[in-house]
C-alpha cells in the first residue's frame, strides 16, 4: 500500500477500527468542544462589515433570498430554451447555461473533433443564431444567467450582449456571470486552449471591457468547485481558489486597472459537501481571508472589493450511481450547508446525475429542495446562524490557518500560473486519499461500501440522441453558406492583427461574432497568433 506522506490538509487513512474521526481536510475531531476551543481574540463583527465572516450583505436572507440558479442545457439551442423556461416557471429566479465540450474548447460543432460531443453534456453554441434561439422569449432585462464557460468566455458573453442588444435591451442592463476562469482549466479539468499568459489576457481584457460596457456583469467566477470535484480537501478547495483569485487581481493591476474598478465584479464558486458543519465553516473562513487580502494585499478601499460573493454547487463527485435516490437526502444537506454559510446564489444537483443529465423531474425535485430550505427549514430566519458554535469558530479557524499556509507556498512558488504542477500534485494526492478510505470502511458513503442492496435501482434518465448532433451540424453548414464570405475573411484577420497587439480583444470579437463569425473560427484566428497550450507531464 503506498505510503502517505504528510499533508496536514488531507485526513489520514487509519482505518475503520481507530477511534479518532477527521474531516477530509484532516482536522482531527473532539468529542466535545468548549470555550477553550474558540480563538482569545475572536471578534466576528456584523453581517455587511469587515472582515465579512458572518456575511456580505448586513440583512442577507431576511431582505433577499439567494438566487436559485439551475445548472442546464443540452442537444440544440431549442431544447436548452425548453428547459430553460421550464426552469423559470417553476420558480428559478436564474439561469445557469451549460455548454457542450466542443464549445468550452473553442470548437465549433462541425468540426471532426467533435463528433459524438455535440450536445452531450451541454447546449452547442457555434453563432449568434444559436445564442438568439437559447433565449427566444426569456428577456434579458429581468433575468440574471451565469455561463459556465472559460477559455471561450468572451466570446459567449458578446454573443450574450448582441443577442440582448436585438431584443432592445442595453448592455448596461444586462446581469450575469461569465465563469471565466481560465487557471482551474490548467489545474482539474483539462477544458484548456490557449498558453496561460495569452488566456489571462482575455480575462483582464474582459475585466476592461465590462467595467465600461456590461458594468452589472460579474466578470469571473474564480471556482474552487471544479478542485473538490477532482478529489481535494475543503482547505484546499479554499487555498487554491483563494491564491487563483490573487493570480486574477494581479493580472488586472499589471495590466493597468485599478483594483476598486474590477474587483467589485468579482465572483466566487464554491461545492458544497455532506458534512454541514465543515462546509459552513469553509464558506465563513474564505470570506474573511479574501476581506483581509484584497485590504491588506492589494490595498483595497472600497468594502464592495472585498467582498466575497459566491455561488454554490452541490457536489456532483458525492452522487452515487447506486440507489440514486439518496442522492436527494445529500443534496439537501449540502444546500443547507451553503445557505447557512451565506451563498449568494445556489445550484442544486439532480438525484440522477450520476448516470446522466438530469431529467425534468429530477430537475423540479432539485428545484423544490431548494424552496424547502427557503421556506421551511428555518435556515433563512436568522443571519449566520451558526455563528459562536463552539465547534463551528474552531473548525473556521482551522481552515484559515491551514488554508494561509498553501496560500503561503503557493506564493513562494510565484503565483498560481507558476505553481500550477503543484497544486495539481497536491489535490491528487488528497484524491488517493479519498478512495483510500472509502476502500478500508474508514469513511461510510451509504449504498456503495456500506448497507449495499443487490436490488439495481436505474430511473429513467435523459437521452441526447444522435439527431439532435445532426441538426446542429446542419444548421450550422447552412448557417455558413448564407453570409458573406469576404467579410467573415477580413474580421478573421483583423482578429489576428488585434491578438498580435496589446489592445483590447473583445470590441474587435464582438464585431465579427455580429457579421456571422462563429465561435469555432474566431477562437481559431487568436490559436494562430497565440498557440495552444501544452500541458506537462
């Protein structure tokens, strides 16, 4: 059996039969916790003030409800604009669009990489015409919709703009998320097309140009989600999202924008786990180390810059494919950790989506879950209301400090586009980890290693099927054979030109996407000039 080394951010394996317990960040757990246990010097201060442990907004759910934002999109535009409008009838107060692979890598879908991806885990947007269609009779004025989208985000959110701009709605009325974050890409999950200094480019080059255009857009998403997806702790889920975001603001600094501009768009995205009471913890640790490193670190003035507002996802790595429906128990208790921890919008799972994208009952129960722990729960009556918890401040103040230390190390290695290999090695490490005690017994996950059934369990799940591929694919070629080709040609070039410049890149984009440049070949023009990236091993 391999050897563990020592990672004070990842639980031991011990085995079943050792009295101690750990949560997966290897925090040892007491029996029972005391004053003793609480910081001398804590002071918690009020929700809506520095350092913002007990919340960002000073009424939080008592004015405003976080946003229930559903995670969705599949096969064509048409029938990601079903479920879309499905979503806001039973009560979604937001969207959150989910591309297709080929879109997240910059492909568009009639490219022969792409054959058998198109639609199948998101929604295929290759032009204007597919972005028009996603929202065909969802108004842009009243709705918030967050793009889980990266390396290509500029170009969704100018396909957003324009579609916005034809149904008469200003940019400066549109509100929404780009995710945008290009450096968990590199690190957990591959979606990756350009070398690290040409994809920072674009990101503070959407920055710039939200801050005069799309001023309501928050213009990142700096995710931690996609880390604990691929197998790390909570700590760490909170240094390497933390350290991501001081690669980002000081990108935009060298870049020549003043932080009280940008950083008031920033936004976070975080998972949410079955222990409650760890994850409260995580989100209230993560919120006062940002407050006192955009203060202290880049010398912030303005309190909205230091603000930590984040989304929350419950954790798709924690459905099991065996009896499904526990999946809504773990989905409820992982919403609940985040509402008690403060989000300011929530995505909550569909029971069915380890075997495949949710249906639309799996999506109502989801939805529903999420009403739940609005109107029932309680959760929303009193503001951080696990706030003096003898055990809740220590384990908030564990996760600080151990999380201060890879922050630390991180800093030593210059930054997270330099310490990209570590990073990497440290959240693989925490994923051995993982399997290894779920193997021995030493963690329980209910009908995988413990109280097993032979009975096989598989609910009806969602199909993309081949048809829907082929549409896109013919809509697509007729959608390049009607335009003028001389015109798409020269937007192509003054893309290049633009890429081999320092101006910003997106007024240019906007212009070709708007002539009928798709998606595919306007990413293409700036790998011309920029390169790929390539990964080491």
């Amino acid at each position: 059996m391999k050897e563990q080394t020592e990672h004070p951010t990842i639980a031991p394996i011990v085995g079943p039969d050792d009295p101690r317990r750990f949560t997966d960040s290897g925090i040892e757990l007491k029996e029972i916790y005391d004053e003793s246990d609480v910081p001398k010097d804590l002071a918690l201060g009020k929700p809506g003030e520095f350092p913002f442990t007990r919340g960002v907004y000073g009424e939080m759910y008592r004015k405003q409800l976080w946003t229930m934002r559903q995670y969705a999109g599949y096969a064509t535009a048409r029938e990601s604009n079903e479920r879309y409008r499905f979503l806001i009838e039973n009560g979604s107060t937001g969207l959150s669009m989910a591309f297709d692979l080929p879109t997240q890598l910059g492909l568009d879908s009639d490219d022969g990489r792409c054959l058998g991806e198109v639609g199948r885990t998101g929604v295929a947007i290759d032009s204007i015409d597919d972005m028009r269609i996603a929202f065909d009779q969802i108004p842009l004025d009243k709705v918030s919709t967050s793009m889980t989208i990266n390396a290509p985000a500029s170009v969704l959110l100018l396909l957003y703009q324009l579609v916005g701009e034809e149904q008469g709605v200003p940019a400066e009325q549109l509100r929404g998320t780009t995710q945008n974050d290009v450096l968990k890409e590199y690190i957990a999950r591959g979606n990756f097309i350009y070398p690290t200094e040409a994809s920072m480019r674009l990101t503070t080059d959407l920055f710039a140009y939200c801050r005069e255009t799309v001023p309501k857009w928050n213009t990142i998403s700096i995710s931690g989600y996609h880390f604990r997806e691929k197998g790390c702790s909570a700590v760490q889920e909170v240094a390497f999202t933390l350290a991501n975001g001081i690669a980002y603001v000081q990108a935009a600094l060298d870049a020549g924008l003043p932080v009280d501009e940008f950083a008031p768009r920033l936004a976070f995205f975080f998972n949410g786990h079955n222990n409650v009471f760890q994850e409260v913890a995580k989100f209230r640790a993560a919120r006062k180390m940002w407050a006192e490193i955009m203060r202290d670190r880049f010398g912030a003035k303005d309190e909205r810059s230091m603000r930590l507002r984040f989304h929350t996802q419950t954790g798709g790595v924690t459905l099991t494919a065996q009896q499904p429906e526990n999946n809504i128990a773990r989905v409820a208790l992982q919403g609940f950790a985040a509402v008690c921890g403060g989000t300011q919008s929530l995505h909550t799972n569909g029971f069915d989506e380890a075997l495949a994208l949710p249906t639309e009952d799996a999506a109502r129960i989801a939805l529903r879950t999420q009403q739940i722990i609005a109107a029932e729960s309680g959760a929303v009556e009193a503001i951080d209301p696990f706030a003096g918890s003898y055990f809740v401040e220590s384990l908030t103040d564990e996760i600080e400090t151990r999380a201060k230390e890879l922050i630390a190390k991180v800093d030593e290695l210059g930054g997270s586009p330099n310490a990209i290999s570590f990073i990497t090695n440290e959240i693989e490490e925490s994923a051995w980890g993982y399997q290894e005690r779920y193997r021995t017994g030493q963690d329980i996950v209910v009908g995988v290693n413990a109280y097993v059934t032979d009975e096989l369990q598989v609910p009806d799940t969602l199909r993309v099927d081949q048809k829907s591929e082929d549409d896109q694919v013919s809509r697509l070629k007729a959608f390049k054979e009607n335009r003028d080709q001389e015109v798409v040609a020269n937007h192509l070039d003054t893309i290049r030109a633009a890429a081999a410049g320092t101006d910003n890149l997106l007024p240019v984009l906007r212009e070709a996407l708007r002539d009928h440049c798709t998606l595919g070949e306007v990413c293409a023009a700036m790998r011309d000039v920029f390169g790929s990236y390539k990964p080491e091993f």
